[in-house]
C-alpha cells in the first residue's frame, strides 16, 4: 500500500481489545503495563515490518498531544524535556505538539523542530500542511489526539497494527467514536495484522 501526497494520516499499534497503551503509564513505563508488547513487531520482525515503518516516517510533517511529546503536566517548568526521543528524534520533519502551554521551537538534529501550538487542532493542521507542501502530513498520536482528528472528520486513512494480545484495560483508540472506515490493505505476519482504512471526510 502507498500513500498519494497530501493525504492527512495516522499509524498506531493496537491490542486486541482495542487498546493503544496498557493501564499505569509512568515516566518509566510510558505505554503502560503491556503496553510495550503491542509494539513487539516492530523489533522482533524488522525485515517485515520495514513497509510499515516506511510509510510511518515518510511524511513531511507531523501532529503529536502533549501527552506524546512527554510526561510534563501544565506550565513548561523549564526547556529541560525535549521528547522520548534523544538528541536526534526519528520524525526528520516539523512536528507539530499540541498544548495549552505556550513554549518555544526545540530544534534537534536530523531535522526536526518541534512547534508548540495552543491554538487546537485545525490551527495545527493548516500549520503542517503548510509545512509539508504537496507532502503527507501524519497525525502520530497519542490515541486522545487521533480521536479527536478522526471525530472532526480531519483524518483520510488509518493504519490499525493489531497484534494478537489484550490488554484488558488502558487507553482505547477508537472510545466513542462512531466511524465508517473501509479496509483498503491488510499485510500479516504471526505477530501483527496491518489494516488500511480509507476514512469518510467530513
């Protein structure tokens, strides 16, 4: 499956039962208990995921929830955090961090520079689109940050990694969300299925 240019989407691993992360996410254990597992394919099969992640870090701008760029709550106490990500995070693109916090751009190397936008969702859309030209742009998460895009109809297509395991509680990708999606690809190996969704605009 290839992505044409200019098309808004989103990428995200999930359990069985539906969830991104596992309960209990801590500075220390991020996506919860479990929830490292749901990511398993991407280091155990590297010859067989390396499509997906392909298509994960080909676009030319990104969105994130403050929830995703890192642990820190309410005001910005100092420039100290700069994402999960070390010196060098994998995006190579403007990534656009969703926040209520005011804060200034944090270059890194390899070529990404993350903007702060209190300004909501569509603001940060119309931001990283500019910023992506002709290119795609990706909604990279949090699960809260997706379903807010997929609700105001702001998402074209979806890539659902399912692996076979549950998590039996955390956060769950599609909470209270009402979707028509049509699978337009599905790639399996023993430890993950891909689907592809082609998502109604609104």
């Amino acid at each position: 499956m290839t992505f044409d240019d200019g098309l808004v989407t989103a990428n995200l691993s999930i359990s069985l039962d539906g969830f991104v992360a596992g309960p209990n996410q801590t500075l220390d254990d991020p996506l919860g208990e479990g929830g490292e597992a749901v990511h398993r394919w991407m280091f155990e099969q590297p010859d067989e995921a390396q499509p997906i992640v392909d298509q994960i870090l080909a676009p030319r701008a990104y969105i994130m929830g403050r929830n995703m760029f890192g642990p820190v709550r309410g005001e910005w106490p100092d420039d100290s955090w700069k994402g999960w990500w070390g010196d060098d995070p994998p995006y190579h693109a403007p990534v656009f961090v969703l926040t209520h916090h005011p804060r200034e751009p944090i270059e890194m190397a390899g070529g990404t520079t993350f903007h702060f936008v209190t300004t909501g969702i569509h603001d940060a859309l119309e931001r990283a689109k500019a910023a992506a030209g002709t290119g795609r742009v990706s909604v990279a998460g949090g699960a809260g940050t997706v379903r807010q895009y997929l609700a105001a109809g702001l998402i074209d297509r979806i890539i659902v990694s399912v692996s076979p395991i549950t998590l039996g509680s955390g956060e769950r990708l599609f909470e209270g969300l009402d979707l028509d999606l049509t699978p337009v690809d599905v790639l399996q190996t023993e430890l993950v299925t891909h689907i592809t969704y082609d998502v109604p605009r609104a």
